[in-house]
C-alpha cells in the first residue's frame, strides 16, 4: 500500500456480527475483502484479528438495543488498518479487566515475552478459566496496537497496524 499524507479513509466498512455459527467465518470473510488490496501479510493479519474479536463477540457480548453493539469495522487510511469492535457488556467488571489486559498488552515492553509467558501458564494449568489469549495474538501475531474504550454497556476494542509493502 502506497501511504497518502492526509488522505481521507479509501475505505471504512462495518458489519453487524450476528450470533450464529457462520458469524466468526463471516467476520473473517467481511475482513478479508475489506483488505482485498492490502499485501498478503497484512491481509492474514487482518483476518486474524477478524476471527480473534468476533470469537469475542461472540463468547462475552450481550445482545443490547444500541446499533453499535456486536459490530465490527475496518477502516484504511494510508498505510494503517483500524479495526474497531464495539460490544455490550452484561458487567462493567468485565470491560475494566478487560480494558486492563489491553493496557498491560499496550505498555509492555515485550509482547513476545508476554505472549510466551502466557503460554507457559496455560501449558502448566491447562484447566485454567478463559485462555485470554487473542488479545495477545493480535498484538504478538499480528502486529497490532491495541487501545480500548468503556462508554457503559459498550466496550470498544481498537486494533491498528502499519501495512506497507510488508
């Protein structure tokens, strides 16, 4: 992708995630052609993050009568990508632990130090709750900054990554 200083977004597209069992593969499928001219690798990475947050949708959001609810969407302006997923929460708990984990993912020095120590604890105590390894996927994985947002009941969750010749 060429950079354009300035430029305003050549694409911004939302979906509506459903909770069904074709959701995530939809989600995936919405990411992929939103990309479509993105390098390969940057379309993988989407795609990944694509999965990644509509499991999420799917696993933790309620149903709730605002339209921003359950909804993902992708934006490239330039070279970045922004993936942005709004959900509702049943507890405001749990978009403040969440809203934690992407702080930790966010200041920490290595993703990749992160990402395997993680992986020792889930190795170690495999009954653990909630693997809670996707948001660190995406960072480590895919290589996207994560930041999020508690605007109760909906919690939003911004990915972005450069996506240049790579």
């Amino acid at each position: 992708m060429t950079p354009s200083a300035g430029a305003p977004p050549r694409l911004d597209r939302t979906m509506k995630i459903l909770r069904s069992e074709e959701a995530v593969s939809e989600a995936v499928l919405f990411a992929e052609r939103a990309v479509h001219s993105c390098s390969a690798r940057c379309r993988e990475a989407v795609a990944l993050a694509a999965c990644e947050l509509a499991e999420n949708v799917g696993k933790y959001g309620v149903q709730h009568a605002d339209p921003r609810a359950g909804t993902i969407s992708i934006g490239v302006r330039g070279d970045v990508v922004r993936i942005t997923v709004t959900n509702a929460v049943r507890d405001p708990q749990e978009a403040r632990s969440v809203m934690a984990i992407v702080a930790r993912i966010a200041s920490c020095e290595s993703v990749a130090e992160l990402y395997r120590r993680r992986l020792s604890e889930l190795f170690t105590n495999p009954g653990a709750p909630r693997a809670q390894l996707g948001l660190l996927r995406l960072a480590f994985e895919g290589g996207f900054t994560l930041s999020a947002t508690y605007d109760a009941p909906l919690l939003q969750i911004i990915a972005e990554r450069r996506c240049e010749d790579d």
